[in-house]
C-alpha cells in the first residue's frame, strides 16, 4: 500500500491529473444538478399550484412522452406557453450547469462541496431568524387577541383582519420572513443555541404561568412547538456538516479515509438524495399534499385563539428537505475528492479526522 505523500496545499484549487478524466466533471453535474432541480422543482410546485400554469410533468403527459400520464384536466391553449417555460427552466438549468463545469474544470470537488454548503447555512440561519420574528410577533397578537386588547391597539377593522389567516399570513408572516431572509444574509452565525434557549424560555413561562397564576392559553404551546421543530428540521443540515448526527456503526469506526469516503460517497447518492427527493415529490405531489396543502391554505390550529402557523410548519420540510438535499451532495462532492486523491480534500481529511495519510 503506498502512502500519499502529506504534501497538499490547504486548498488547491487546480486537480491533479487522476481527477482530470471524465468521472470528476461527472460527479459535479451529477451533484449540482440534483441540488439545483430540487429548487426548480419547488419553483415549479409553486407556478402550478398556486398561479395555476400546467407544469412540466403537465406538458410531457399531453404529448404521452416517457410513460406520464395525460393531465386530468385538458391545458388550455393559452397556457402551453407556461409549461413550455417551466419545462424550460429544467432544461436549463441543466445545460447551464454542464457549461459551468466544463469552463471551470479547473475547480476541484471541494470547490463546489464549500459553495453548496454556503447555501445551505444562508437558508438555514435565515430560517432561523424567519421563526423567530414570526414566532415573536404571533405569539404578541395572539395574546392580544384572546385578552380583548387588539381591538384597542391596531383599531376593530385591522383586529378582525388579523384574525383571517390568509391576512395574517401575508400581511405579517410574510414581510416578517422576507426580514429574516436579510438579516440571514448580513449575519453569518447560527442561531442554534438561542432558539433552543427561547425553547426553554417559552416553556419555563407556560410552567410559571400555569402554576402559579393559573393562567395558560393555547398559543403558548403553539409557540413552544414552533420553536423546537425548527431547531431539529432547520439544523439537521447543519449537524450533518459537521458530523454530529450519531452514527450506530460496527465496521465504519474502523475504517480508513478511503474506506469511508466510499461509505458517505454511495450514501449520499442512494440514500440521502433520495430520501430528500422523495420529501419534494410527495409533499408538493399535488395541491392537496402535505406540504403543499397546508401552504396555500393557511392551515391553522383547531385551538382557539391559538397561533396561525400550522401551515408554517409544513414548510419546515421544504427547508429540511432542501437544505438535506444540499448537504448531501456537499457531502458526495467531498468524499468524491478524496476518491480522487484531489489535494485540498485529502488535506481536509488529515486537518479534521487527524488521520494518517489516505493509503490508496
């Protein structure tokens, strides 16, 4: 067995020659392609469940290609024009990263692993910061609400408004969102360990109130429960990142670099892709579906006086799903480095596993 030489830079971005074939350009279109469809696949859900358009699937069915089904509904002739775009939009995407990779061959797999990732963190601690103001802000007008003051405060016809979920949701919820999506933007840190202390908080004062002053309404919990699904559906991208999710193994504790770089390589590709994918498709399968159902109607709690962020919370697994989905490929670009003996990855397993060098 002959040892790498313990040589790489910190991070190389020119492969070496055993990466310069065809399996390294394949494996970034494979990655980016699969991470970059699941967004265009939620674009897609959007414009035809929300504005109606026939969708790709829609346009394909008509014309009875590759074994889809014809719409339930015939497409109008004036709206082939939208599916014809939004199939467009797959096409495109796809040939747009085939151009990217083939002009920056250059860049190895770690490259693409550190940008995916980027991407990831920017969705989750927006995410985080989203939950936050919307968590902050019903939960006031809830209590507001169920204590009689609302009137007294924003005036009867904008108290009444504000107990229509739809109004709610698109006048509060949503700028409250576009604000964190900012914020998250501008500030880099994660707030993992304040949510889960604003957990704490939330709880310790239901407990407080509850039996001291006897005093407890819904939207407490409801606020509890916002908070503490975000922190495991937001973080699990950011856990995998860092290997923190506990691993029960017998073989894989033992295993060298390569060993287990082909273990998270092939897990990536037949197991968390997957997974993520089938989140996508079977939440926005159609407009009645988990996600995608809830969403567009606003769904709230059944308690009443309780917060209006059911619906919220199944976009939990859009962002789960998408932000997994990242991680995943992130993780398949890495491992697929050090597959490849590209310096920067072989460095990066050295500096954060403090093995030895990778033997081939």
């Amino acid at each position: 067995m002959a040892t790498e030489p313990d040589n790489s830079p910190a991070l190389s971005t020119t492969a070496p020659t055993a990466a310069d074939g065809w399996l390294q350009p394949a494996t970034r279109i494979f990655a980016l392609c699969a991470a970059a469809l699941g967004f265009i696949f939620v674009l897609n859900s959007y414009l035809t469940y929300w504005q109606g358009w026939p969708g790709a699937e829609g346009i394909i069915g008509h014309y009875g290609l590759f074994g889809f089904e014809p719409p339930d509904k015939p497409i109008k002739d004036g709206d082939f024009i939208y599916g014809y775009i939004q199939l467009l939009f797959n096409l495109l995407t796809i040939a747009g990263i085939v151009v990217y990779v083939m002009r920056n061959r250059h860049k190895t797999l770690l490259v693409d692993a550190e940008q995916l990732s980027r991407i990831s963190a920017y969705i989750a601690r927006s995410s985080f910061w989203a939950v936050l103001l919307v968590g902050l802000a019903d939960a006031v007008i809830s209590f507001l609400q169920v204590e009689g003051f609302l009137d007294e405060v924003v005036g009867k016809e904008l108290a009444k408004d504000l107990g229509v979920a739809r109004i709610r949701g698109g006048w509060v919820h949503m700028p409250l969102i576009a604000v964190g999506l900012v914020i998250g933007f501008f500030n880099k840190s994660l707030g993992f360990i304040w949510l889960a202390l604003l957990v704490v908080m939330a709880e310790l004062q239901i407990v407080l109130l509850r039996f001291i002053f006897s005093y407890e309404q819904a939207f407490m919990a409801d606020l509890v429960r916002f908070w503490y699904a975000a922190i495991f559906l937001f973080g699990s991208a950011y856990t995998l990142l860092h290997e923190g999710h506990v691993r029960v193994d017998v073989l894989y504790s033992g295993f060298n670099a390569r060993r287990k770089a082909w273990v998270n390589t092939l897990g990536a590709i037949f197991l968390g892709g997957p997974v993520c994918w089938i989140v996508l498709t079977m939440g926005l399968a159609n407009n009645l579906s988990v996600i995608s159902g809830p969403i567009m109607s606003y769904e709230i709690s059944q308690s009443s006086f309780g917060m209006y962020v059911k619906y919220l919370l199944a976009g939990y697994l859009l962002v789960f799903a998408l932000t997994m989905l990242l991680e995943f490929m992130a993780a398949l670009l890495r491992n697929a480095g050090v597959l490849l003996r590209e310096d920067d990855a072989l460095e990066r397993v050295r500096e954060t596993a403090h093995e030895e060098p990778v033997h081939a």
